[in-house]
C-alpha cells in the first residue's frame, strides 16, 4: 500500500494563494487516480480533485476555474495548486490514491489544513 505525505498547508487570506504537495512512497506512474479530497470542520469529507494516470482531469464545481490538480510521476509527487481562494475553502486537504479504476482509494494521507481567513 502506497504511503502518501501532504504538506503545504497553512493560514492565508481571502483571495490568496498555496500549493499543496502529496510526496508518494512508490511510484505513481502505475497508480491510475490520485486525487486530493478534503473535510471542512462539522462537514463530510468532499471531492476536490483528481488526476489519471493518462492525465485526465476532474474537479468539484466549487473550485474549478481555483484549482488545478498535476502530478510529476518522475518525483512521485501530485500537486494541488489553490488560487484565489476562498473562506468556504478552509478544510483538512487529504491526499488520495486508488491503484485501480474499478476499486475504490486505497491509500489515505494523514492530511493538511488549510485556512482562510482574514
């Protein structure tokens, strides 16, 4: 089971940028989707993004247009790059890998927080 590492996270205010990082134990190359999700405090844990191993993307509607999901197969490393972020954007961001399409994640980060506030 692949081990997975977030780092990146922290305190920014509206409007504001960061780029989270998922350093990966194994090579991602065979790994079909890595995605980050993340958990807002008193919520459920939510899809924000996901990458194939084809490099086909998928983001939930509240960021797309903010986000943008890439992975460096080379550094074992997938990356969520936040722009203009937003309040409703403060979470705890996990880390996601699911080795095969037709099993569900597999591996879990121990996650980043990520605040916005003024």
């Amino acid at each position: 089971q692949v081990q997975l590492v977030e780092s990146g996270g922290g305190l920014v205010q509206p409007g504001g940028s960061l780029r989270l990082s998922c350093a990966a134990s194994e090579s991602i190359g065979s790994i079909n989707t890595m995605g980050w999700y993340r958990q807002p405090p008193g919520k459920q844990r939510e899809l924000v993004a996901v990458i194939t191993s084809g490099g086909n993307t998928n983001y939930a509607d509240s960021v797309k247009g903010r986000f943008t999901i890439s992975r460096d197969n080379a550094k074992n490393t997938v990356y969520l790059q936040m722009n203009s972020l937003k309040p409703e954007d403060t979470a705890l961001y996990y880390c996601a890998a699911r080795r095969y399409p037709w099993r569900p994640v597999d591996s879990w980060g121990q996650g980043t927080q990520v605040t916005v506030s003024s």
